[in-house]
C-alpha cells in the first residue's frame, strides 16, 4: 500500500504550494512514480485531471478569501497563479456560476475539499477512498446470448447485431449487462496496439447476460442460450481519456492504462494471481441511451467501459 502513502505525499505538496504555480514534475517525484503515470492513476481514482483538482481547490479557496478579507480581486488572481484579473474570473465564474464580486456581496460559493486517498478492501471489493474502482466478480453458472461475427471492425458489427436483436425483443436492454471478447485477441498477428492503426479483422463475441428464469430456456427470443464467462473476473472501470489523432475516443490504449493499473493493485490485493492460461479479457460495454436510439453513434455511445482481467485464487 505504500503507493497510496506516496499519493497522499504528493497531494499535501499540492495543498502546501496552492498560492502560485505547482511544479507537477515534483509531486509526481513525491509520488514515486513518472508525470504520466502519476496523471493517469489519479484520473482513474479520481475521476478528474490533475489540472481540474488544483483548478477546483484554487477557485475554492479563492471564494473562501473573497468572503473573508478585503483583497482585492487583481491580487487574488496574483496569488493563485493566474497571469490575468480576467484569466481568474473567467475560471472562478466556471466554477462558482457566478463571479467574484457576487460571491463576496452573497457570500455563497461552491465548497471543494482536499481529497485523500485510502484504501478499503471489503470482500471481493477493492476501493480507493468510498469509490468502489475494482471489485471481484464469479460469473459460474450465468447463462447469456451471444452474437458472433469474424469481419473487418468486429466490434461495431457484433454491437449492430445486439443493438437490432436487443430492440425487436426487449423493453429493459438499457439495464441488461453486456460483455464482449475476441476469442483470439484483437491483434491474433502478435503486434501490439498502436494509436491510429487501421481497422483490423477479426473474430469477436459480444454477449448479453440472462435474467431468473431465462437461464433455464435453450433459446431466448430466437437465440441460443450458452455459458457465460467461467471463473474469477478482476473488474475494473476504464476511463476513456485517450484519443487518437483524429480525437476519437482510443479504446486500446484506454485499456492499456487500466490494466497497468488493476495489475498493482491486484499485488496489493494479494491471494489473487492473473490466470490468462485459457482465458481471455472480457469487456463490459455500457451503452448511453442515444446508442440504442441512433446507429450513427459509435464509440461516443459508449457511457461506461470495463475491463475483465481473468484471476484465480494463489
């Protein structure tokens, strides 16, 4: 746990250098660990940038000096490291709704609190402060639908098959879970995922899981009912923060981040190894409700994404 230590070291190096510019090279050093790696571990826990956390607490603690002193407006954006009165209101308006002079005359403004990191481990759940970012998850016995295709872009074409089954025969898919894999990986030709590579070809299986008595049917609205996944799935959440050129969202990279991550945390976990002999990853895909609605959506369909790391017990 001692990366949680180091984290929280260099978020008391932040609180202690808010007046100014903070030198983010030196808290991801008090980290231990490189500024991109330190940037990308923080947005998984936190759900925010690096940049937007200091942002926040700057514009919180500035609202805090407005209604308890009489500086002045040009000095206060001096003192949080904003080159301009006009760079400061315009960032402090953002975030408060309203500018400094109302604040001051109101003397209301949005409250944002240091955050702390910690860990809690609570059965299968592994969380970092009340957040629950990793848990455990057995899926023996589930019973799911499958569509399969083996064809260029496989995945936006497993998922045009789910979305026209899902709407002809169902009224609850936006609350059903969906995980897919590709059989024989992403790149079955052994290169690695590259940012901006071509649309590949190859086999993938996107699987809707069954509910109660569904399980027990062969066949579920003109679908074979089989397995679901076997075993013990690490579940993670993936944030989709990395874009290619074109600034479309970069899936393979994203999961790329996330993996690195749930692999440290999984040591931290211990009694738990990856058992990637006969398994491969899974990937939960949640669905936005204008996915469901408009086939032009693709990846920015996406409202959620989860990594399923295959592990069994040491």
């Amino acid at each position: 746990m001692e990366w949680i230590n180091k984290f929280n070291e260099a978020i008391a190096y932040i609180e202690k250098n808010m007046e100014g510019k903070i030198n983010l090279e030196e808290v991801a050093r008090i980290a231990c660990c490189s500024l991109t790696r330190f940037q990308r571990m923080f947005n998984f826990a936190t759900d925010m940038t690096v940049g937007e956390y200091i942002r926040n607490r700057k514009m919180s603690l500035a609202a805090n000096d407005l209604k308890n002193s009489e500086i002045k407006v040009i000095d206060l954006a001096l003192k949080y490291g904003y080159d301009s009165p006009e760079a400061f209101t315009r960032a402090f308006q953002n975030f408060h709704g309203m500018p400094p002079t109302t604040v001051r005359k109101l003397r209301i403004s949005t409250d944002f609190q240091p955050i702390t990191f910690q860990i809690k481990i609570n059965g299968g759940n592994f969380n970092i402060g009340t957040k629950p970012i990793l848990r455990i998850e057995d899926c023996s016995n589930k019973r799911v639908i499958s569509f399969f295709v083996n064809c260029q872009g496989p995945e936006e074409a497993a998922g045009n098959m789910l979305r026209e089954w899902a709407l002809k025969n169902l009224s609850d898919y936006t609350a059903r879970r969906y995980v897919g894999y590709a059989p024989k990986g992403h790149h079955p030709e052994g290169v690695h995922h590259q940012s901006d590579e071509p649309i590949g070809s190859h086999e993938y299986l996107i699987q809707m899981f069954l509910l109660g008595d569904e399980e027990k049917n062969s066949n579920f609205h003109g679908a074979d009912v089989g397995d679901g996944p076997q075993g013990l799935y690490l579940v993670g959440d993936v944030s989709l923060n990395e874009f290619d050129s074109n600034g479309n969202i970069d899936l393979g990279s994203s999961m790329q981040t996330a993996f690195g991550i749930m692999s440290e945390s999984l040591k931290d976990m211990g009694n738990y190894e990856f058992d990637f002999g006969q398994r491969r990853h899974r990937e939960e895909q949640i669905f936005s409700n204008e996915w469901w609605i408009n086939t032009s959506i693709k990846d920015a369909g996406l409202q959620g994404f989860k990594l399923w790391l295959p592990i069994k017990k040491i």
